[in-house]
C-alpha cells in the first residue's frame, strides 16, 4: 500500500552490496545537517498522521511517535544519525506496527 512504499522509500529503497543492509532516503536526507532530519521528519509525522486516520489507539500513535522522536534525535548527530538511520528504521516500525493493529481489527 502507499504508506508502506513511503516507508520503503525513507528506510530501505537501496541494499549495500555484498550485505543485506539496506538505507533508505532517511540516511542520505541525514547527511544534510539540519534539513534533512526535519524533511524526513515531515514525511513520517505524515505516515503517524495517516494511522491517526485509520483509527490507530493512543497506545500505538505514542509508540509511532516516539520512534519518530528517536529517529529524529539519533539522525541528527552528523554521520552517525546517518548509520543509526540503516538500523533503527523508525517508518518501517511504524508500518509494522499499524499493520499488525489494522490485522487485529479485521479479526473482530
């Protein structure tokens, strides 16, 4: 779905070669100090915004938020935010996280 390739796109649109780590637009954004970190920002506050819409509880939209607080913070610190960004992969938690909510409604 749409908000799944966006999070694709900002965690893991491109693989290291030889490894199976993959980086996204969120690393490479991160590199830009400043600017960067906020416009990925934007963009995931637009994925926890999206869940919002869908119903999402409070617990789940503190988590969403919280890992977009982290990811922010850790990705602002000059190249290291930029490795932290490979790893942490706060859109595609996030996803993870309100896809398995939406699978949860669907059973009730």
């Amino acid at each position: 779905d749409e908000l799944a390739q966006l999070a694709r796109l900002l965690d893991s649109r491109w693989r290291i070669p030889g490894t199976r780590l993959s980086f996204g637009v969120d690393a490479v954004a991160g590199l830009i100090p400043g600017v960067g970190d906020l416009a990925t920002a934007l963009v995931s506050a637009y994925i926890v915004g999206q869940a919002a819409k869908l119903g999402a509880p409070r617990r789940l939209m503190a988590r969403m938020v919280g890992n977009v607080v982290l990811d922010t913070v850790v990705g602002s610190i000059p190249l290291l935010g930029s490795v932290f960004d490979v790893f942490f992969k706060a859109n595609s938690r996030n996803i993870r996280l309100l896809q398995s909510h939406l699978d949860e409604r669907r059973q009730y």
